[in-house]
C-alpha cells in the first residue's frame, strides 16, 4: 500500500477511488477480530475466508491500478460489500 501511495500521489477519480479501497480492504484484512477468532477456535472457516477476501480483493486491485485497467463494475461491487471507512484516504501510507 505504501509503494502505490507512493507512486500514485493525488489521484483523482477512479484511480482515487481504487487506491482508498485498496486502502480498506488493507485495514479490513489486519483487522484483529479475525486473528481472534482464529486463535479461540471459533468460526475459523469464516475468518480465514475473510482475511483470503480481502487480501485477494487487494491483490487484484493492486494489479489493476499498475496496470492502468481498472475494472470500475468490480470497484463498485467490492466498495458496496463491505463500506467501512468511508473518508479513508489512501494517501496515509505515503
């Protein structure tokens, strides 16, 4: 997340958009809980598919946003999942 605050300062538009959901889904996959439930034993499945998702969903973007193809139907359907921070800004981890 740092290397693409880094490269990609001021963004606007969908670019933006991408870069700060790339940002959640970071801190949606760090997220305590899900270490939590892991380390208790309780619903383990879910909290490793959860931490897969974001991370997948991420790493996808990631891809994307480097490769200057971002797929706004799959931005707008991940931002809808889980619209959690919404006034996150990317630009923390520069």
């Amino acid at each position: 997340m740092c290397e693409l605050a880094k490269k990609y300062p001021n963004s606007k538009g969908l670019l933006k958009k991408a870069l700060n959901q790339c940002a959640r889904e970071l801190l949606l996959a760090q997220s305590s809980d899900w270490l939590f439930i892991i380390t208790n034993g309780t619903m383990v499945d879910y909290a490793k598919k959860r931490i897969k998702d974001h991370i997948g969903r991420f790493t996808k973007l990631y891809y994307q946003i480097k490769n200057d193809n971002i797929d706004e139907v799959f931005l707008k359907d991940i931002s809808k999942k889980d619209c959690i921070f919404p006034d996150i800004d990317y630009m923390i981890y520069s």
